[in-house]
C-alpha cells in the first residue's frame, strides 16, 4: 500500500537535519561574516553531491544575498542566523519528497 506521508515524513527528516542541525551549530559562531560564510556550507555541499552546479551556483548566490541582506542593514545578523541553511534544506527536502514519492510508485 502506498503511502501519502511518506514523503512528508522523508523531507520533514531531512529539513530538520539540513536545517536544524546547522543551525544549532551556527549559534556558537560569533559575527556576522563568519555566519554568512559558513551559514549555508552543509547544505549547498550536499547538493553538490547531487549536482556540483546546483551546490555551487547556491552557495555563491545566497552568499552574495546574505552579504548584501547586512551591509545594507535590512537583515540583522541574530535574524540573519535564522535565514542561513533555510533554502538548501528546503530544497534538499524537497529533492527527498520527490525521490520518496518516486520510489513508492513501484
């Protein structure tokens, strides 16, 4: 029988490792530069063992918003901490909900 929360289930694990993780870690980095850097690395890196380009080009993009979200002070670095690891961990949610949702047709 094929089951609808399955997938669910598959990115709300992953989101929480991707996400939750990292951030919790994060809250021992002090400054916002090093919180820009670092705040995406787990999850654009384990894109990048799913595609080096998608993992690359997200990295460098969030980075590059991240950046520009505090020099012009329309972030402050404590709400920055909360953005940082959110859309790679959403995306790698949802890359696990469609595999899960995949697999469970056969």
């Amino acid at each position: 029988m094929k089951s609808r929360t399955l997938p669910f289930v598959a990115a709300l694990g992953v989101f929480t490792v991707f996400y939750g993780v990292p951030t919790a870690l994060e809250h021992l980095v002090s400054g916002p530069l090093l919180l820009i850097l670092f705040g995406d690395v787990v999850g654009c890196l384990a894109l990048s063992r799913i595609s080096w380009k998608i993992g690359a080009t997200l990295y460098a993009g969030l980075t590059g918003v991240e950046a520009g979200l505090v020099h012009f002070q329309l972030i402050s670095p404590s709400a920055l901490l909360w953005c940082t690891d959110l859309v790679p961990a959403l995306v790698l949610a949802a890359f696990a909900a469609a595999l899960v949702s995949v697999s469970d047709m056969n």
